[in-house]
C-alpha cells in the first residue's frame, strides 16, 4: 500500500519489519500511531488484544498480504504507539480506527480482531457498519462476564501499586519459573505462557503500564468483565461473520464463543481444538485458512441505511439478551455494553 499525498507521506517513518512488512507511523489528533502495513488487494484491518500489538499478527500478515492490502495498528497505549493519559475504552479504539483508515483513504475493510481487539472489531462493526464488510471475532472479549482469573486481579482495585515490580528482574525470574510450572503440569493457562509473558515484557515503563491498566479497567473489574456486545449482537444480521476460538482457551473460555454464535444471526463458529488463547500462533496456517475460506465464500455486507433503522427500531428484547447471557450463568442483566 502507497500512501501518495504529501501531507500524508511527510509525517510516515517507514521500516522494514520483514519482507514485505513495513513499519509505520501517523500522526492523529496530535498522536504517534504505529501500524504494519503489507500487500494490496481488498482491505484487511488486524486488531490486536490488551497488553500486544501488531507483532502478533506476524505469523499470518505476509500470507494475507499475498491479495489483501493488511493494515495491523498498534492500538494507542500499546506497541509503538504513544501512550497519553486519555479514553481507553473500547469505543475510543473503534474511532481510532476508524481515523487511521481515513487518512489512509481505506473506505471499507474487513475487520479481525483478537480478545480485546475482538470487542473494538464489534463496536467499530455496529458503530460504523457502513464502513464494514465482514466481522472476525478471535477469542474475544466483551461477551459475558467470565475472565481468567490473572486479568480479574490485575483490575483489581490497588493493583496499579504492583505494577512498577513487573520490570524488575525478581518478576520477570518469579514469572518465568510459574510459567514452567503450569506449563509442565500441562494446564490450559501454560498453553499461552509465553506469550503471556511477552505483554509483560512490553511494559518496560510507567506510562505503557498506566496506559494498560487503564485499558484493562475500561472493560473488566475483580468480577469479570463488565460489559457485553450480546445486546446488540442482532445488529450482525447481514454481516458475515466468523468466530475463531481455542479449546483451551484460559483467558476467555471457549463457552463464550458458543453463546456468541447463538446470538450473532448466521454467524460461523470454527474451533482449533489444540489452540488457547492464540489460535493464529498455534495453527498459523490452518488460521489463515479457515479465513480465506471465510473471505471466499461470502460477500461483502452492504449497508442500507433503511435496512439499519429497521434493525434498530425492531431491537432485540432485555429478556431475550438475558437469558441467552445466563445460559452459562456466566452474564447477568445488569452487564451492558458502554456506549
């Protein structure tokens, strides 16, 4: 992808990451935003979760790259993106977005999104479905109130005091030996472990930790997750999408993926059933895939503002949102989305 105005190409610092993968950088609303750009083709947007970035659609960018024109952001707060004191919550990520494909005159892209990225994917999906081809939902958050235990403590009230210990080099040994641990006693959290400790590792100063704090207390307190896309999950009616979950899934269980496709209307449920938490590190290839059979199969959604209305005048009732939630007893009525 070539950016051509002036203006634009000004403020871009380009690098090459891998063959075929650049690095680079724009500013927006007076902030640094990195992002991998690769390919050419029909737009493809990768949206990493909490504590990543863009690195972790590596193993499957140039693969897509090879007919897509793939945009991977570091979402503000993360990567190499900067890291203000400002809105970290979901909705923000969804605008933030949808301003980078502004400026980089990107009209229409099918969004993938990874466990937080998941849940910007949705909101950027029904916020702005005429901008909106097709959904791709990863492991994501936001749908009920289950969450591993390790997230829940660090939103817990306080824990930004023992945020400065991660850095240090008794964490990152206490970690490691953990780490071992769960991985030899073969748990589902030791699927993941490295990669777990590759987001601590990315926090090396106070204000990539705040900004992740802060990120992480938009969507989750020490009960779980404190809002849902279910209540408007209806609104994916006309929109294909496609759900990808690992069985061993610790960080947001696979069950979450099953009441998302009973409330997303016509969307597909694909299980890795020897993935966690990272299908598309476990299974690089078969991701790839299973998403290129998704992108084959159907066609784009096309938004009719009549068809919309319709939708959002014809709702989707409390009750009906209320007892597909509590049918793993994982989301009580009171757990709503933010915006």
């Amino acid at each position: 992808m070539t950016v051509t105005n002036g203006k634009l190409t000004s403020t871009f610092q380009v690098m090459e990451r891998s063959v075929g993968v650049q690095s680079r950088f724009f500013t927006i609303h007076g902030y640094r935003r990195a992002f991998l750009a690769a390919g050419d083709g029909p737009p493809l947007l990768l949206i990493h979760g909490i504590g990543d970035s863009s690195s972790t659609w590596l193993p499957v960018v140039e693969s897509f790259a090879t007919d897509h024109t793939v945009i991977a952001p570091d979402l503000l707060g993360h990567g190499l993106s900067d890291k203000p004191r400002a809105d970290y919550s979901v909705a923000a990520y969804a605008n933030g977005m949808r301003d980078l494909l502004s400026v980089l005159d990107i009209d229409r892209v099918t969004v993938v999104g990874h466990s937080l990225g998941g849940g910007v994917a949705a909101q950027f999906a029904y916020t702005f479905p005429e901008r909106c081809e097709r959904l791709v939902l990863v492991g994501t958050g936001g749908i009920a109130r289950s969450v591993s235990l390790l997230l829940r403590l660090s939103a817990a009230p306080n824990a930004d005091l023992l945020m400065p210990t991660f850095g240090s080099p008794v964490f990152k040994f206490g970690a490691r030996v953990a780490a071992h641990a769960l991985r030899m006693l073969g748990t589902d959290l030791g699927r993941d472990t490295e990669e777990i400790l590759k987001v601590f590792d990315s926090l090396p100063d106070a204000a990539a930790r705040r900004a992740i704090l802060r990120t992480l207390r938009s969507g989750v307190d020490w009960r779980g997750q404190v809002i849902t896309m279910l209540d408007r999950a209806y609104l994916t009616e006309g929109m294909p999408t496609l759900l990808l979950w690992g069985a061993h899934d610790a960080i947001i269980p696979v069950e979450q993926g099953y009441l998302a496709a009973a409330a997303m209307p016509g969307s597909r449920l694909e299980v890795f059933e020897d993935a966690g938490h990272f299908p598309h590190h476990s299974d690089p290839e078969r991701f790839t895939a299973v998403v290129r059979a998704f992108l084959a199969d159907t066609a784009p959604s096309r938004f009719e503002p009549e068809v919309w209305r319709d939708r959002l005048r014809r709702g989707q009732p409390v009750r009906a949102v209320q007892r597909t939630g509590n049918a793993d007893g994982a989301l009580s009525g009171s757990v709503r989305s933010g915006t």
